[in-house]
C-alpha cells in the first residue's frame, strides 16, 4: 500500500482516539473541529455525545473510539491498526487543557502532534458524514471480456499523481510510433490524480490536468488505443483525490460516457468501511453490477491487494483482473517476492480473470537490463497483465526489445491461460513450468542469489525433448547442456508438442 494511505489510516485512527479521551473528560464542547487536520488523512470533527465519541473524517467517515485511560495529563489509549498485522494495536496519549485537545502518537515513520478546538454549527453542517449501503451478494454473470491477459501501459510507477492530458496523448502517440501497440500493449490506463470535485448534480468533474476527458478519449481511441481510468470505493483515493463511495452508479455512468474501457478500482481509503470478505466483496460488485449497467464494455480491475480471498470471488464481482499484492516497487527484492512468493499462493487465475501481481517496472531504471528480463518471464509465466509502468516516450532500444521480445508475449497471452508453476528450487534457482495452448510448454529459470548458478534440466522437465527455442536469445539451444544464469538472471524456454525440437 502506498505510504500515503499508511499516514492517512494511521493519523486518521489517531484521531479518533482522541475522541475517546475527550468523552472520558466530559468536556464542555460536544463537538470539536481538528483545524490544523493534514492532508492525509483529512480528520475534521470529534463528536462527543451520552452513548461515547466519533470522529468524522474526509477520508474514513465516522470512526469510534475505544479503550480510553485517564492519565495526570488527559488519556491514552489504544487504536486498531489496519494495516499492519505485526501492530495491531497502537498506543496514544489525549491531552486536554481547556478548551483545546492535542494528540501525539507515532503513525509509521512520523510523529504527529494535532490540535482541535470546539466546532462552529456551519463547521459541524459542512463535515458531519453521511454513510451509504452495500447491495445484497449476489454473482454478476461473465461477460467474455480479458480472455487474455490485458496488456497496456499505466501512469503511476514512473509518474503517480503527476499526470496530465499532455502527457496521457504523447505516451499513446508513443506508444503507436514504438511499435508497443502493435505488440499488444493497447490500454492506456490513467492512475490516480485525475480527479477534480463533484458538482451540485454529484456528478465527478476532471481537474484542470485534464480539461476534456471525452476529448483525450476520442484521442487514445484514433490511435488504435483503449483509454483506462482510476476510481475508489472510499470518499478518498490512495492520493487524497474524489473516491466514487456514495456515487457508484454515477461514476459508473460518467465513465462510459467518456469512452473509458478500463477502470482501476483501488481500496484505499474504503478500508475502513469495507474489511470482511462480504463487505469487500459487495464494494467491489456494487460497481461491477453499475459497469455493466451502462452497456459499454469495460475491463474492470480490482485493486484490494489480495485479501479475503478476492481469487475466489472476483470473478462473481464482475472483476477481469485483481491485484494480489501490494504495489510493486523498483528493486529485483520487491519484483521476486511478488511474483515468486506472494502471487503463485493464489489459486490460478484463467481467461475472463486473471492475478495481477501490479505493474511491470521495466524500463524505471530500478533495476538492471537481466533483472527486467527476469521480471518481463516471471510475469509471462505467471499469465499476469502486462501494464507498463515507465516513460515510453523515452524508452532504450534495451527497454524496448525486453517489452516487444515476440515470444514472451505470447507465452504470457497464451489462449490456454494456465499460469506456470514452480518445478522445482535448487538453492537460490528455480525451476518454473506452464503449459500452453499447443501442446508445447514453457520452463523458465530463475537465480534469486548474488553469484551465477548453473542448471541442468531432467528429460521430466523438457519432455524428452532434446532442443528448445531460448527466448532471450532467440535461437535453438540443446537441452542436454547446462544453463549458465547470472545473479539476479533467468532463461525463458519454449518447446514444441512432439517435435523434438523448439517451434518458429
């Protein structure tokens, strides 16, 4: 989860345990006003009534208070954590003087110290929350879209929420002149950042980033390209920009009116209202059923960072594709603990729904050429999406030949779509297999280990077969030889169904 969202919870819980406090007090004020609230997570009033304390936030709604202790200068008390389970529980102290609190506790790295004063009627008018309803379960039915891993280009690794309508149509344009396009890179996904504020009509406007969003639509569109967008569940997305929570159906419609074709759809700050499997669940199928209800075809991913089992049920949301991680960042110890460990934990996705273990970093500079080619077969093995995540307009032939290389695309976009699976480990190498659609298969070897390693391959794991087509290499190689990986390295095989030797 981005660091962001970590301050916002943590501050945001925070606060609300100053709410305890100040009803343990009795003070005179009912209802306070956090003034100085940052940016996350956006805590405005403290409600202090018989039956206890809330707090109301931009960000999470009403929060309540528990466990509170009196202490010679206030309170404290502890506060659930939600994101970090080897933290449950989170120790803050409520000083109160008057008619003024302050909080200090510690949110992940930081140390806050927030004040609050009483509130005014228009304050208490303007920040009181309003909660909404989930929609009864129910299974939304399969409509025949992904059939194939989608594949496409995303804004937020390289730019986060720095992105505008500039940018957005010279990465399409670039996207056509590099041959990424005709490759099959073909959606260009805007992350979070693009959002403005609702109208009277509750309807979601742009920011001034992008003045025309059915514009840059029709743009990506001429292009031969598919226009994808972000959303949340919460008030708040990971950024602090407009969530969707408490105008579903509406974005929904807002969406498709633009010529969107794919929607992010990120938790963030929904954590705090939807945390059980049937809660997350029927947040995620709630806009699922209002996709489908606009007519227009729309890939739907589910960004809930792999909990309540989401492999098992995403599908029945109306979701395409479903994160199983969290973010993803630059580095071979992030990218192999995702795709080696976390993701293949999940039961296997398939067409019409696929495990997304986040976006490619090829290209961000992060880590080495052997590296990116390890990440780009690791994901290819793993049927995963395959959504860029650098600046295309200033892509290295190195970079290109690693996201355009033929064959690891089609291992990835394979029709069967069964995801490979580990063979075997040999210290720090392993061993990975994945059937495909012609009766042929991949094995892919990885080095996780500082030092290069060499692999010999069992007549089990090749099939018998004597030769393979090496995909980095693109040539035949004898299978009976050795492999020579390098730290950090991999190699990527296909074989034939029966032929003995590798196919064109």
């Amino acid at each position: 989860m981005r660091r962001p969202v970590r301050r916002a919870l943590a501050s945001l819980a925070a606060l609300s345990a100053v709410l305890a406090g100040v009803a343990a007090h009795a003070a005179a004020a009912q209802v306070w006003y956090f003034a100085d609230s940052p940016t996350y997570p956006g805590v405005r009033l403290l409600e202090i009534g018989e039956d206890g304390a809330t707090v109301t936030s931009d960000w999470y709604g009403t929060m309540p208070a528990q466990n509170v202790r009196r202490n010679a200068q206030g309170f404290e008390f502890d506060l659930g954590n939600l994101n970090d389970n080897a933290r449950p529980v989170r120790h803050w102290v409520a000083a109160v003087q008057g008619d003024q609190l302050t909080l200090t506790g510690d949110i992940w790295t930081s140390h806050v110290v927030q004040s609050a004063r009483p509130a005014t009627p228009q304050e208490q008018k303007r920040y009181r929350f309003t909660p909404t309803s989930l929609p009864p379960l129910t299974d939304l039915a399969v409509d025949g879209q992904a059939a194939t891993p989608p594949m496409g280009w995303s804004s937020w690794n390289r730019f986060a929420e720095n992105i505008d309508d500039k940018t957005v149509r010279e990465i399409a344009d670039a996207m056509v002149a590099t041959g990424l396009r005709d490759a099959g890179y073909t959606y260009v996904n805007i992350d979070d950042g693009w959002q403005g504020e609702r109208g009277a009509d509750g309807i979601l406007r742009p920011n001034a980033k992008f003045p025309d969003m059915k514009g840059l639509a029709d743009y990506v569109h001429a292009r031969g390209l598919k226009l994808g967008i972000y959303s949340s569940p919460g008030p708040k997305t990971c950024a602090g920009f407009t969530g969707s929570y408490g105008h579903v159906a509406q974005d929904a419609r807002t969406f498709a009116a633009w010529g969107v074709d794919y929607l992010k759809y990120d938790l963030c700050s929904g954590e705090w209202f939807y945390r059980s499997q049937d809660e997350v669940r029927r947040g995620y199928q709630e806009m699922g059923a209002a996709l489908k209800a606009t007519g227009r075809s729309i890939v739907y991913s589910l960004c809930e960072y792999g909990r309540v089992d989401v492999a098992t049920w995403g599908r029945k949301a109306g979701g395409h594709l479903w994160r199983t991680t969290g973010d993803i960042t630059d580095d071979f110890a992030s990218m192999t603990a995702i795709g080696l460990d976390r993701n293949p934990r999940f039961p296997a996705g398939g067409p019409g729904g696929w495990n997304d273990p986040d976006m490619l970093e090829v290209g961000n500079g992060g880590m080495s050429a052997v590296e990116y080619r390890a990440h780009m077969a690791l994901w290819a093995m793993s049927s995963a999406p395959l959504l860029m995540g650098h600046d295309v307009r200033a892509m290295s032939a190195e970079t290109k030949e690693i996201l355009e290389n033929k064959d690891v695309i089609a291992i990835d976009q394979d029709r069967l779509g069964v995801p490979g699976h580990r063979l075997r480990s040999a210290g720090q190498a392993e061993v990975w297999s994945r059937p495909l659609a012609d009766g042929g298969h991949a094995l892919a070897l990885f080095n996780r280990g500082e030092q290069a390693v060499t692999l010999h391959l069992t007549p089990a794991e090749t099939a018998q077969q004597t030769m393979a087509l090496d995909v980095w290499a693109q040539r035949r190689v004898s299978t009976g030889d050795g492999f020579v990986l390098p730290a950090h390295g991999s190699v990527l095989l296909r074989f034939a169904t029966g032929l003995g030797v590798s196919a064109d």
